[in-house]
C-alpha cells in the first residue's frame, strides 16, 4: 500500500472564548494515503473546516500530531510551512478567490511568482493548465466575463500549477447550480486517476459519493470513515 500522505494522531483544537475553551475537534486520527479521494462531511460545526485549515497548514493544533508527506508539520518554522503549502498542496474554495482585475493566465500563474519562475515559463504552464481545464479559448479573458463554472475551473487549474501531491477542495461546488457541479466533480474524478490526492468537505450527500471514502465528524470528533461505492469499485 502506498504510504499515507496525511497522518492525523490524537489531534485536537480549541479556541478561546468569553466562555472558556472551545473543543473544536477532540482526539480526531486518520490517514489517507497517497491517490485517495476523500469526502469530509459533518454539519456545520461538527470541525470539518477546522479539519481542513490544519490539513491546509493554514492553521495549528493544540494538541496530537499532523504529518504530511511524513514530515511533523509542528516542526516547521513560518518559512517552511510556506513552501510546503506552496509546492505540496493545492486549495480550490467555494468562493473560487479570483483576481477580477487580472486575466484567467494570470491568476492561474500567480502562484509561480513566489516560485521565482520566469514570466515566460508562468504563462507557459497556466496556458497548459487552462487548456486541461477545457478553457483555452479563455487565456486573456477576466474573471467577469465567464461563468461560475468556468472560474471553478481556473480555481482548479491555479490549485495544479506547482504539480501538487494533494488537492484540498473546500464546498467546490456550493456557489454552482448541480449540473455545473457534476461537470467539476467529473474533472476531480479525473484528476484523481492522474494520482493526485484530493480531500474535499461537502454537505451535499450526491458530491460526497464522487469520493472513495467518507469521513464524517460530529462536535469535533470523527464519528465514521466507510467506503463509498466508488471506492468500493475502485
């Protein structure tokens, strides 16, 4: 079996509060290895966007151990962690966070800028990307004058330009009426057979089945992990 590249132990988080402490997630333990695709779901405030800020390095636990790619992610310093968001994971949101005033090839290369990556080589690759994506008549175009759908796509296409391991997607389909939803559901069950790792929170039952496995939580605890019929075929 491949090895994981997400390693949860014991983790756990809380927040301060005029109450006191808030146990966001208690004693949460999980791996998924390299290739899988994974449905977080849980309702709101059951812990599963607290979940996926530590998984995305965006956040810190308070307690357990998170390794990704085998590495102690609490042993990084600021700099190290940039990199490792930067180059090992790759973030697609349900608001999609384009720049309206930059064109599609240019939020699609923007990630390479923090790379050092020559101009010529970042339009280079965000065209390769748009075109994987089904949008290569749209390099110049703004984020405007496309579609929801189509800037989930771009989302996406900025979320692969470093070549990540694992693609965190957070309610990808949330703002996008359920054709356009299963369209881009489609390109992650695509992108999935290439290797890439995907985990993905949803609260949409349908989206979930996508995925091979479905984790849910409850008040900040994993309360089941069970394979879907994807993964039971895959």
């Amino acid at each position: 079996m491949p090895d994981p590249v997400i390693r949860i132990e014991q983790l756990n988080k809380s927040y301060k509060t005029s109450a006191g402490l808030f146990p966001a997630l208690k004693d949460a333990s999980l791996e998924i290895k390299a290739g899988e695709f994974v449905a977080i779901m849980g309702p709101s405030g059951s812990g599963k966007s607290t979940f996926m800020n530590i998984l995305g390095c965006l956040d810190a636990s308070t307690g357990g151990r998170y390794l990704l790619d085998g590495r102690d992610v609490a042993e990084l310093n600021r700099d190290e962690l940039a990199v490792l968001r930067n180059r090992t994971i790759g973030f697609v949101f349900q608001g999609f966070n384009l720049l309206q005033r930059m064109s599609l090839q240019d939020n699609v290369a923007l990630p390479l800028i923090y790379c050092g990556v020559e101009r010529d080589e970042r339009k280079r690759r965000a065209r390769e990307l748009l075109a994987k994506v089904g949008l290569e008549k749209y390099f110049n175009a703004m984020p405007n004058k496309i579609s929801g759908g189509q800037q989930q796509r771009v989302a996406i296409a900025r979320a692969l330009i470093n070549n990540p391991r694992l693609l965190l997607a957070d309610e990808p389909t949330g703002n996008l009426d359920s054709l356009t939803g299963e369209e881009i559901m489609n390109l992650f069950e695509s992108l999935n057979r290439e290797g890439i790792t995907i985990v993905l929170v949803t609260h949409e039952a349908n989206i979930a089945q996508y995925a091979q496995r479905q984790v849910r939580f409850f008040d900040g605890c994993i309360v089941s992990d069970v394979p879907t019929a994807a993964g039971a075929t895959a």
